[in-house]
C-alpha cells in the first residue's frame, strides 16, 4: 500500500496550482461570477492547451491516458479555484457517460474532440425539483427524436452536446435511455438560468422533436447514469476537497490577523476548536477521496462504497469549512467583497449536481448491505 | 402552569383581533416585497396603530404607549404574527433598542423628543456600534468624540450599520478618553443622520442586496443635550442597548417551519413525498423540537416578566438557538430538491426560491447582534458562572492596546 500522491503527480498538482494562481486568479472568478458569460474562455483554452481534459481519456482516443488520479489531482485544484469552467460537465459527466457506453464509433467521434477541449459536453438528467427517478422523467424519446425538458443543466448553456435521459418508447415498458443531442440544432432552446453560483451556467434545455443519437444500450439508461455518476462522484469529491481546504487555509489566516480584546481572535478556544473541527473533517475527506481515487483508477469492485463514502464526506466538509469561513470572518464573511461566499456558494452547487445529501446516504447504506457475505441470501 | 387565556387575556385577544381585522390593509404583502416598500408601508402602519393605541403598547402612557403587561405584548404579537415578522424590523432598532435604552438612561427632555416619533416610526432609527476593527470587541470603538463648548465633535468610521441608508436618527458609541482602559473611555450619543459631515455608503452583502452600509462621521457636530448618561459611562449604556438586541424573538413562526412542512408534502422523493422518507422525518422532529422548545422558553420568560420577576438566564438562548435552527433548516430544504435546488429563480425554485435566498441570508444571524461565540462565552461566564478569559486589555489604557496588524513577539 502506498496511500500518497506518487511524484510525477505531486508535481502535476504543483503545476496546476501554479497555472490557475496564474491565468484564474480570484479576480477572474469574480469577472464570471458577476459578468455576463457563463464560463472563462481564456481558463478554458488554457486547460485544454494543457491536455487536462484528455487526462482519463486513452491516448488510442486522442487523449494523454493519464489516468484518474491525475484527474482528481486537478479537480482538486479546480475546487480550491473555483474555476469558472464546464470542466466537470465535460469531463466528469459526458466524456465518462460515451466511453462506458458508447460504440467504438462513438468514442471515436466524440472523446477526441472532449479531449482537445473542442466539444463542451454535459448530462442532462433532471427535469425540475425532486429526486429523479425513472417515473419522473416525462422526456420522450420515438423515431429518432426527443421531446421534454430539462432543468436544470449543467454548462447547458454552454455546451455543445448534451447526454439526455428519457423514457424510450422503443423499448418494452418505457424504460429509460440514454441519447446524445446537440444543442445547437432544430427543436433545442436553451435558455440561462439563475443558480445559487453564477461561477458556473445553468440552463434549462427545452428539446421538441430535436434529433436523438441513442447512446448505450436501451432501457439501460439509469443504470449507466449510476455508473457515470458513481466515477463522477468521486472526482466530484475532489473538487469539494480542494475548496473546504482553501475554505481552512482562508479562516486560519484571518483568525491570525483580526484581532479582538487585544489579541488575535484565533487565541480563543473557540476559534480554534472550530479550525480543529473543520481540519479534521478536511482530512477525514481526503482519506477518502484518495481511496476513491485509487478505487476508481483500478475499477475496483469497492468503487460504488467508495465513491459514495467520498462525495459524502466531501459534502460534510465542504459544508462545515466553508460556512465557518464566514462565521470567522465575522461581518466581513457577510459581504459581497470578500471571497468566502463564492466557496460557499459552490460547495452548495457540488453537493446537489449528482443528486443531494440524503441521495446519497440511501444509495451508500444500500451497497453496504448489498456487499455484506450473506446480503443475497438475507434478501431471499 | 396553565398555557390557555385567563379570561382578561381572551377578552385582550378578541379586542386586538377585531382592530386588526378592521385595519390591517388588504394589500399589505404587495406593499412589502423590497426594503424601501416595507419603510414606507411601515410609517403608514405604525402611524395607524398609534392612532388606534395599538403602537409599542407596552411603553407608558407618558410616552403614546399603553403601559400593557408583557403578556398582553406578546399577545398582541401573536395577533399581529406575520404582518410583524415582514413590516417591522426597519423599526426594529428604534422601538426595539434606542427606545427602551431611553427608557433607562435618558433624560426627560430626551425621552419627550425622541419617544414618541420613534413610535410612529416617523423617524427610522439605525445603529453606529460596529467598526472596521472592532465588532465583538465593541469596548473597542475608535471614533473620536472630541468636547467643543456646548456640544461635541465625532469623527469616526463606523461599519455594517443597518439601515442607514433610511435612517433618520441613530445611536452612536464613540471615544470620549483614550488615555483610561476601554470601558471607561466611553460615551453614548443620538446622532442626526441628516446632520453635515454624516456620509452612508452601502455595502453589498453575500446575498447581493445591499442593506447594511459603511457610515463616515467628519467632524459631526452632536449637541451635548443628545449625549445619553454620564460622559465615560457609554459602555453601560451600549449593554442595555445589546441585552434587547439578543433577547426576544417576535412574530409568529419565524422559523418558516410551516413552509418547510408543506414543502415535504409537496416535493417527490423517490415514489413518495420528502415527508414520507424516513431521515427527512428524524431530521423535521428534531426541528419541530427545538422551535417548541425555544417557543415555550419565550414564554417561560413571559409569564416571569407579568408576574413583575426578571426573567431567567434562559432567555439568552434565543437568537443562538434560532441562528443554527434557520441554517440547518435551509440546507435540509436545499437537499430534498437535489439537482434542482441550486436554482434561484423565482419562477422555477419551489416556494419561490425563499429557500435559496435563506442559504445567502441565514448566516447573517449567526453574525449579527453578537456572534454565535459570543453568546455562547456569555451563557457559560454569566449564566453558568465559569471564570472568564484572562483579559488583557481591561487595564491597560485604551491607547496602548495591540490591535490587527501589530506585530508582537
Ligand atoms: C447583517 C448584519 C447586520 C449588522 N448590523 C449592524 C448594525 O446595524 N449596527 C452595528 O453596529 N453592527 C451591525 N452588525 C455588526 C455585527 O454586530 C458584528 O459583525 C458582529 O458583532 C461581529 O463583529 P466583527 O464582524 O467585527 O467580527 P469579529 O469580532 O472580528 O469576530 C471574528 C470572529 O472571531 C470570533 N470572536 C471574537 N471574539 C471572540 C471571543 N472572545 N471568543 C470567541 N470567539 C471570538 C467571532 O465570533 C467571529 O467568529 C451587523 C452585522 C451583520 C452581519
């Protein structure tokens, strides 16, 4: 066992911090966070010049082959940044989505194209509030083409193509599956939404009888989803890893410097039972995501537990360390200027894209119990 | 113990509820949607209840009060409910604070001036405590009142002031002596917000709105008749103005439970409503808990107050147990929508989004009026009498205080 970052991956992450301190300064989150264009350009071309996109994607598709640790390594930089990019909609979710279940020509057509960062690609799952599941889904999909909604996308009003989730009418019992759509063609309307982070765009895509290429096998939809979501999760994880850190690192230093009663406030217990608290939760998610990490890199059989015990534990972290930034800050963690409500703001984004909290408790208690030695013959 | 009416008390609630059926307007919720709409509607609102002897009732007579009980205020806020919770914090401050810290400390002439147009909120009254270097710490204050023959000189930079930006009049703690440690080189003020030399600037909160300000005092010229109490006795004047900013919790259901409640019946989870799943259920019980809880707290404190006891310690519990009660609220609501309760937009967010704007504005209750550390350090030190920090800034002269960004070994 070698529960570390190898080096050449150390020094992966040394450069991607160095490269987004540079080109993604918070001063460029904030153009995107209060300007008009839903992501950064210039970040984006950057990220794709450097191959980051490619990471995961096998170089027989035109991608480094890296693998997922380097991946998550980046997302983790990514998270602390709170890089305005449809990184994650691209990578985590579409790119994942065509190479487990899409045609040897469909991986030749479209993760080339995700690795040079031509295409922005997302998942388009849900259709408004509400846990999704296959009787709520009333996007249909007959003859080649697909008619419904979807709310809210992510990067939707960014991306190129979309993988849309909907009831299959060619299919016995209407089960879900899964097409890839441009959304720049006939019968697709999109329109910008307002989310709780304008780091990132949202969209609400509006599909009437828009051309559907079907993506996996039919009716197998949501159980690709599962897959795509449980791999996402944890690179996901990582990216909630790196702003609960940059969340501490930012509360540790203001508790140092504001000083109260004569002394630096960060000298009352209170103060630094809370830093404790929030550190302990940031290392209890690292541990994790590193397991997630490693079991999504070997496609080990523990992924599903995995991936599941990391999102949540990233979630909690995320959550503890990015609202007690605010509450260390004090007045000033109120205000619109300093930086703490934009990682609060995201770690709220992170935790809901892929389904919620109590989502994902029920999915994680399930697999414990499926994997226990006597789960089949307990459940007969 | 008995939790019904007497009969002088019903008869209260039935006098109070036929007056509010008569008089509350129709429209009253169309004429509250943004923060200048409710400082307007609330000078018309105010004004009425003080006509109809409905404004502040439980002030003296002296002053346009009634002299009601505590029990009768609070029933009268029952009664009042949700039009109170929305129309009455631009009021808050005035009526809420600077009114009965008057009550205590200011003089008659004081008393006569000010009282009764802060009843009928003809004058919106706001808050000069916090600076750019100190909140918590407000013993601290720096802005500089300086004697200038019959009145004083204040120049000064204060911050997060509530509402200046509508406020006519506020109350102020500035420096009077720098050279004595900090709690005695304090004095109070009422200052005119209208005066020369009094700029407001708006700050933009973490939702985006902009409700609170940085206010600029340039040489503010204060008659000496608007100082409160003793020149050096500020401080004991500020604490009555704190102990009535961290007590009480008006209106009805401030907590948005009942709205939380409909939500879970409303919203799928899986084949049934968030309401049937087993973990959203534990999670509302515990909630359901506390809000009655901290209810039943308000009132133990009420019925101290009319049988004319001081309350008990526990009434220090309730902005802190509210604070963490709203966050926690907010983010279960937030969950229960998955993927879709990012979105902000009124006309796609369910209840309108108020979930989401509560995820940008909860946490101002955890800050505001005394951080949540704050009030834990006083419930362990005042009421459960454990020794206090070792304080080293309560001899030393104010002056000679190390503060943010001097370096020390
Ligand atoms: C929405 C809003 C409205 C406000 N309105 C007004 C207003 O109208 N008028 C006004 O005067 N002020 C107002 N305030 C200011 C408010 O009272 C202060 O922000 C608050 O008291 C905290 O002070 P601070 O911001 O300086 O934080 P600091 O005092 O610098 O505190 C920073 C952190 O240190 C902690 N800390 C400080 N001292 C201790 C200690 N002894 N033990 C443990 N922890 C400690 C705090 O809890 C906090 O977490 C408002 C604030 C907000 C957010």
């Amino acid at each position: 066992m070698d529960f570390d970052l190898s080096e050449e991956q150390q020094l992966l992450k040394d450069q991607a911090r160095k490269f987004l301190a540079d080109q993604c300064p918070p001063a460029e989150v904030r153009r995107v966070f209060e300007g008009e264009e839903s992501f950064h350009p210039d970040v984006w071309r950057g990220i794709a010049e450097l191959g980051w996109l490619g990471t995961a994607v096998p170089e027989e598709y035109g991608g480094v082959g890296a693998g997922y640790m380097e991946l998550c390594v980046l997302a983790e930089e990514l998270g602390r940044a709170l890089a305005p990019v449809p990184f994650s909609s691209t990578a985590y979710l579409a790119a994942e989505a065509i190479s487990l279940s899409g045609s040897e020509e469909q991986q030749r057509k479209y993760l080339p194209r995700f690795a040079m960062g031509e295409l922005i690609g997302t998942l388009a799952l849900a259709e408004g509030p509400g846990m999704v599941t296959a009787a709520s889904l009333e996007t249909r999909y007959a003859d080649g083409k697909l008619s419904g909604h979807k709310l809210p996308v992510p990067d939707g009003d960014v991306a190129n193509i979309a993988i849309v989730a909907a009831c299959d009418q060619g299919v016995p019992g209407e089960r879900i599956s899964l097409f890839i759509v441009s959304l720049v063609a006939n019968g697709v309307d999109r329109q910008t939404i307002e989310t709780l982070d304008p780091g990132r765009g949202h969209a609400r895509i509006d599909l009437d009888n828009a051309a559907a290429e079907p993506l996996g096998r039919p009716g197998e939809g949501l159980e690709i989803i599962d897959r795509v979501f449980d791999r996402a999760a944890v690179m996901f994880a990582f990216e909630q890893l790196g702003g609960a850190q940059r969340a501490l690192e930012m509360a540790r230093d203001y508790a140092l410097e504001r000083f109260a009663f004569g002394r630096p406030v960060g000298s009352f217990q209170a103060i630094k039972h809370k830093l404790a608290d929030m550190y302990v939760a940031t290392e209890l998610a690292r541990s994790n995501c590193y397991y997630g990490a490693w079991a999504l890199s070997v496609d080990a059989s523990e992924l599903p537990v995995a991936a599941a015990t990391a999102r949540l534990s990233a979630i909690k972290a995320n959550h503890l360390c990015t609202k007690e930034n605010i509450q260390i800050h004090g007045g000033m963690g109120f205000t619109w200027e300093f930086d703490c409500h934009l990682y609060y703001r995201r770690a709220k984004l992170l935790a809901l894209t892929l389904g919620g909290e109590p989502e994902w408790q029920d999915r994680l208690i399930d697999r414990l119990r499926r994997q226990r030695p006597n789960a089949e013959q307990a459940a007969q | 113990m008995n939790f019904d009416d007497t009969l002088e008390e019903a008869e209260f609630r039935s006098r109070a509820r036929k007056w509010l059926d008569e008089n509350v307007p129709s429209d009253w919720r169309g004429r509250t949607t943004t923060p200048a709409d409710i400082v307007e509607f609330i000078r018309e609102w105010q004004a009425r209840k003080a006509d109809g002897g409905w404004a502040c009732i439980g002030w003296p007579k002296t002053y346009d009060g009634q002299g009601a009980t505590p029990m009768e205020e609070a029933i009268w806020g029952q009664e009042e409910g949700e039009l109170a919770t929305v129309s009455s914090f631009p009021i808050m401050i005035g009526v809420g604070m600077a009114g009965p810290m008057l009550m205590v400390h200011g003089s008659d002439a004081q008393k006569k001036k000010y009282l009764p147009p802060m009843l009928r909120a003809e004058k919106i009254w706001c808050q000069l405590f916090s600076e750019p270097g100190c909140g918590s710490d407000l013993a601290a204050a720096r802005t500089r009142a300086v004697r200038d023959g019959d009145g004083w000189i204040v120049t000064g930079q204060k911050v997060w002031t509530s509402f200046a930006h509508f406020a006519d009049q506020a109350i102020l703690l500035a420096r009077t002596d720098p050279t004595v440690p900090k709690h005695k080189g304090l004095s109070f003020f009422i200052v005119d917000m209208k005066a020369p030399g009094v700029e407001v600037r708006p700050i933009r909160q973490m939702s985006g709105d902009a409700e609170f300000n940085e206010v600029y005092l340039t040489d503010v010229r204060i008659p000496d008749e608007d100082r409160v109490g003793d020149v050096g006795a500020g401080w004991r004047v500020a604490m009555t103005v704190l102990m009535h900013e961290r007590s009480g919790v008006a209106g009805a259901d401030p907590f948005g439970f009942d709205n939380l409640l409909e939500q879970m019946e409303n919203l799928p989870m899986g084949a049934t409503p968030a309401i049937e799943n087993e973990a959203v259920r534990a999670r509302l019980a515990d909630f359901y808990v506390r809000i009655s809880g901290l209810e039943k707290t308000n009132l133990r404190t009420l019925s101290a107050l009319s049988r004319g006891e001081q309350p008990g310690s526990e009434a220090s519990i309730g902005k802190l147990v509210l604070a963490e009660q709203l966050v926690e609220q907010t983010s279960l609501a937030l969950d229960v929508q998955g993927m879709a309760g990012i979105m902000t937009d009124e006309s796609l967010a369910p209840a309108g989004g108020v979930h989401q704007q509560g995820y940008l504005r909860d946490l101002c209750m955890r800050i505001a009026g005394g951080t949540d550390e704050i009030l834990r350090n006083t419930i362990a030190e005042r009421v459960l009498g454990l020794p206090p920090d070792l304080r080293i800034d309560k001899k030393v002269a104010f002056e000679e205080l190390p503060v943010s960004g001097t370096v020390r070994d």
